[in-house]
C-alpha cells in the first residue's frame, strides 16, 4: 500500500513533465513566433508613429471637424451616411470613412463605402471606394505595424486557419504554464536558484526555471486571453450567431453592438460634432481614439467618442450622444446597452491581453514579461536539442533548427522594417514591400542555415546581422524623414525615442552575445591546447622512464 | 519505417483519445449549449458572451482531469454525460 501511495505523486510529476515538455517542443517554434511578435504588438501604435516618425497631434480635437465633415457628405452617396467614423493616422491626416454595411466577397460582414484623407489644412489627400478591410490592409502608414500585428494574431495564414492556429498555439501555452506551475515542488525556491555549473556558467535548466517561474502568472493570463480572441474571432462568434440567432450574424451585431436595428431615417438636421467633441473631451480630459457617427442628417443621429484607457482607469470608455441636438447620453457599455458582467470582462480583456491598462509603464511591464517568455521558450527548445544532442549526433538538426528560428524571425521583422523604410523613401508601396521583405530575408536565413556547417558560425553571422540592422534602422529612419531625437525631445515624442533606444539596446546586446561567444570559443581552444600540452608532456615523460 | 510508427504510437492510448479530440468535442458543445442555459442577464448578452470567454477555460479544466486522472472510465462517462447533457439542450434549443 504504501509503495502504491508513494509512486502515486511520482508518475503525476512525469505525467505533467512529460506534458510540458511535449506542449513545448511540438509547437514551441510556433509559440515563439507568436510571443515575440506578440511582445511587438504590445508596443504597434508606437511603431507605427516611429515608423512614421510622427507624433498624433489630437486633430480630433484642434481641427473644425464638423466643416470637413459637412463638406465631405454633401459629396457622398447618401447609402454611405449610415455610418461616418472619423480618426485620425500617423501622417496627420484625418481620415473619414463614410460608409454602409455588406457582406464582403468572403462572406463576411464588412464595411463599404468611400475614405477620405484629409490633411491639417483641410484638404484632401486622398480618396478611395470599397471594403474596410481592403482600404486597411492598403494603407501604407500602417504597413509595418499591421504586418507585424499580423503575424501575431494569425500568421499570416488564411482565414480562418490562421486563427484558429493561433487559438491552438494559446491552448498549448496554457498547458506548458499550468503543468509548468504544477510541476514544482519549492515554488519560492525555484523563482531565485540559478546554480553553477563546473566551468562557472549557468545552469541552462535553472535558468529556463527561474524565467519560466516568474513568467507563469503572466503566461497564464495571456494565453487564456489570446486563445479567447482568436477562437471567438475564427469561430465562436459564427457560432453563436447560429445557437442564439438562427444564423442572423447582424442581428447578433446589433444586440452586443447595443442600437436598434432599423431605425427612422426622416431628414433633420445633426446637431456640430465639434460640440460634442469638445463636451467628450472636457468629460474624459483625453482626445477620443476615433469617434462613429450614425445616421448622420437623420433623426435618428447619433455619435459614440471612444477613449482608450485614461489615468485610472483599466477598461475603454465610449460616450454616446445624440446627434440631433448634442445632448450627451451615456457611457455605453463595451457590449449590449447596460451594464453587464459580459460588457465588464470584454472591456478588461483587451487592455490586459495587450497591456494598454495603465499607458506606456503597463506596455514596459508587458514587453519585459513578453521578453521573459521568448527566453523561457528559447531556453526549453535548447534544453531539449541540447539533451538529444548529447545522447544522439543525428538531432544536431534540431538545434540548427533553434537557431534558424530564434535568430531568424527577428532579423526578418527588422528586414521588413527596413524595406518600409527604403520603399517609402523611393516612393514605392510600402504595403506590398514590407512582407516581401520579411519572405526574402526568410529565404536567406533558410539558405544560411542549410549551408553554413557550424551552428555556431551560423548563430554568430544572425547575431552580427540583428546587431547591424538594429543599429542602421534609426539611422535610416533619420535620413528618411530628417526627425532627430533633438526635435523628438522638444516634441516630447516618447515613442520614437524609445523604440529608437530600444533597438539601440538589441544591437548592443547582439554584439555582445557574439563576444561573449568568441571568448568562449578562445577559452575551450585554450583549455584543448594545455590538454594536448600536458599529454605530450605526459607522453615525453613515460619515453624517458 | 519502424521509426516512424513509434512517432505515431500515441495514436493507440485511449488517453490520447480521451484528452484531445474528445475533449475538445465536448467543451465546443458545452460552449454552444451555453447559449441556451446560460443567465443572460440584464443586458441580454452575458450568454454570448460569456461561453466565448469560458471556452479555454472549460478545455483547460477538462484537459487537465482526463489528463491527469487515474479513473478513465470515469472520465469517459463524465464526458459523454456532458456531451449528452449539453447535445440535448442544443437540439430543443432548435427544435424544441
């Protein structure tokens, strides 16, 4: 009995290593991808005004929206005044998008209508017809931030594949940190013991330990909450749609988006959005993100502002008001048109999957947990190539394989972030260059990979390109746009100073990982020559006895 | 070729069975069935919303019980009562 109840606690401890461990290795190069872009994503509003070396300048509130907005929709097919939403982008402009609702060429419901751009002076830059989605997806100011959120959230696969990929990825993260966290038997011990090995290094499993421990809580939240956002997304919202709406997916719209469904459509004149604006403003002491307006010219008009989080506060708030005379309304609920335990966890997730709940000290928080949890994932594949290595030559692959990855998906980020960069500078489409140099760049890592005999050799020549590229993007960026961090510091623009510095701080840290590693290379060729040394002095002895 | 049959040798324990598709079968019907069973509260969206958020969490709580659980049996009829439980709440839900 006894033996029994002792080996009960043994076999689980294997089970869950067992678990962890085959969680890690199926999917951890995919993982990995999705942490790190995911650690980029948390900081993509950052990117995209250091990308474009530019700071918002608050048009919503500074510029006589309600003119260009009247002018615009006295030019407008009237189908597209059921819905105006107003923002503005990173090449301060304010962007209008009149617009109706239909099903797109997928399926899908989606915007039409017309986007204007309009500039600081009032005028209009540009002008295009057709689908939300495809508008986005051509606007080049957001080339690299999209392309790298992008790869975060579905791999650039096709829908829905790519999230439910995702999905999958999230569910394996969660059940790499649960049995990662039920694993341990001293879990204070476990969050400070890094041990020595003989030659004075650490301990690569210790180390593996530490991160992965201090990173569970963190790991937990987000893979719940990714895997939410990808499987209701691919298909949960489909599906409901289908239980609770015998397949209306616009009927479910309009209960969680919280309006009516038809509503008048009588002409009466809309009350100045710059009043309501101002009104929002003065409530929330912030410029709202983007405001829509509904049924604009009707007396059905209405008018939400949203806010991202201000000082506080940890959820989004939306004002609502009544377009025919100003009035405010409501703080509308994320979901539905009261209060709701649903609205409350709906307005929590975001911020807390992208780490947008307390401004830019959160997104610190987060990159370094985000950082944590690539090394923690790194260091489990390297564990695993570095044991099979040593019990059979035949998966040095494997760890080959390590490197292509880790080394490999950041070069092919910065990659891209360079052909932004060059193809805007030659006038060229940024939307196109920007992923195909992110292909091009993987098609010379593979090459290098396949080709360069050492691991070493190999993992030191992505060092040494990460270093360069990190090193030359603010350089570029500069002669570019000609925005120094002089101009940036009087502008107080924290963004481009930081990413900036941030990828100052890589090209410092590549460079010395490839000293770090030369050194070691020196050492081990020393410490080979005092054996062979000692062995001949050895063998000299032996001869003269 | 013997390799690679050892690769896919997790194909014949029950507990694969039991853990993956199986699992997943019945957190997706639990999470439809929500719809039906689920309060819906004041606002008429906390039984949409909320199964799309419990969704991972039902998987995670179901993985790790067949996961780690030494009584199958149990596990298996714990999960089809689920399943049966649930399917008949979504087919009155249609056609009730």
């Amino acid at each position: 009995m006894s033996n029994v109840t002792e080996s009960q606690p043994r076999s689980k401890a294997k089970a869950l290593l067992n678990l962890h461990s085959w969680s890690g290795i199926a999917l951890g190069m995919l993982l990995y991808a999705v942490i790190f872009t995911g650690t980029v994503a948390v900081v993509s509003d950052e990117v995209g005004e250091w990308s474009n070396s530019n700071q918002h300048q608050q048009l919503l509130a500074t510029q006589n929206v309600d003119e260009v907005l009247s002018q615009l929709a006295a030019q407008t097919n009237s189908d597209y005044l059921e819905e105006i939403s107003a923002y503005e982008d990173h090449r301060q402009n304010l962007v209008f998008f009149f617009h109706t609702h239909r099903q797109n060429p997928d399926g899908v419901m989606d915007e039409y209508g017309v986007q204007y751009k309009v500039n600081a002076n009032g005028n209009i830059v540009q002008q295009q017809e057709g689908f939300g989605s495809d508008i986005y997806a051509q606007d080049d100011s957001y080339a690299l931030s999209r392309f790298l959120v992008s790869i975060h959230t579905e791999l650039h696969l096709p829908a829905p594949w790519g999230l439910i990929l995702t999905g999958m990825l999230g569910l394996a993260m969660l059940i790499a940190a649960v049995s990662g966290f039920m694993m341990h038997r001293h879990l204070f011990t476990d969050l400070f013991t890094i041990r020595k090995q003989r030659d004075g290094k650490s301990l690569k499993r210790d180390s593996h330990t530490v991160a992965g421990t201090w990173s569970i809580p963190f790991a937990i939240l987000l893979a719940f909450t990714g895997s939410f956002f990808s499987f209701a997304t691919a298909f949960g919202l489909p599906a409901m749609a289908i239980v609770a709406f015998g397949g209306d997916q616009e009927a479910m719209m309009h209960t969680l988006v919280g309006e009516q469904q038809h509503k008048s459509k009588a002409p009466q004149p809309s009350a100045s959005v710059n009043t309501m604006l101002s009104d929002a403003v003065s409530r929330q002491s912030a410029v709202p993100t983007f405001i829509a307006i509904s049924h604009w010219g009707t007396e059905s008009a209405s008018m939400m502002a949203f806010f991202m989080p201000s000082d506080g506060e940890v959820g989004f708030a939306q004002l609502v008001y009544n377009a025919t005379n100003g009035d405010f309304v409501e703080f509308k609920p994320q979901v539905g048109t009261v209060p709701s335990t649903g609205s409350v966890i709906m307005s929590l997730i975001y911020p807390v999957h992208f780490g947008t709940f307390a401004g830019f000290m959160s997104k610190i928080i987060w990159i370094s947990l985000g950082v944590a949890s690539c090394y923690v994932t790194v260091t489990g594949l390297q564990l695993y190539a570095f044991r099979n290595e040593k019990q059979a030559s035949g998966w040095r692959w494997f760890s080959r394989l390590c490197v292509w990855g880790f080394c490999g998906l950041p070069l092919c980020s910065l990659s891209s972030a360079l052909a932004f960069f060059v193809s805007g500078a030659l006038v060229a489409n940024q939307s196109v260059w920007t992923p195909l140099a992110f292909v091009l760049a993987a098609a010379m890592v593979s090459i290098l990979a396949l080709t360069v005999k050492s691991i070493v050799r190999l993992q030191n020549l992505l060092l040494a390109s990460n270093g360069l590229l990190c090193l030359l993007l603010p350089v570029i960026r500069y002669l570019t746009s000609e925005f120094g961090w002089l101009q940036a510091i009087e502008q107080g623009n924290v963004s481009l100073m930081f990413i900036d510095a941030v990828l100052l701080l890589c090209s410092g840290w590549c460079f010395h990982r490839i000293y770090v590693s030369s050194e070691a290379k020196q050492s081990n060729t020393n410490d080979a020559d005092a054996i062979v040394h000692d062995e001949s002095l050895n063998d000299t002895a032996g001869v003269a006895k | 070729m013997k390799e690679h049959y050892r690769v896919l040798r997790f194909l014949n324990y029950p507990r694969f069975w039991l853990s993956g598709p199986a699992t997943l079968i019945v957190s997706l019907v639990v999470m439809l069935a929500m719809v039906a069973w689920f309060p819906p509260g004041a606002g008429n969206v906390n039984n949409i919303i909320m199964p799309l958020v419990m969704f991972p969490l039902i998987w995670a709580v179901l993985f790790f019980y067949t996961y780690l659980t030494r009584h199958m049996h149990q596990a298996w009829w714990i999960l089809g009562g689920l399943l049966i439980l649930n399917s008949a709440v979504l087919a009155w839900q249609f056609w009730g």
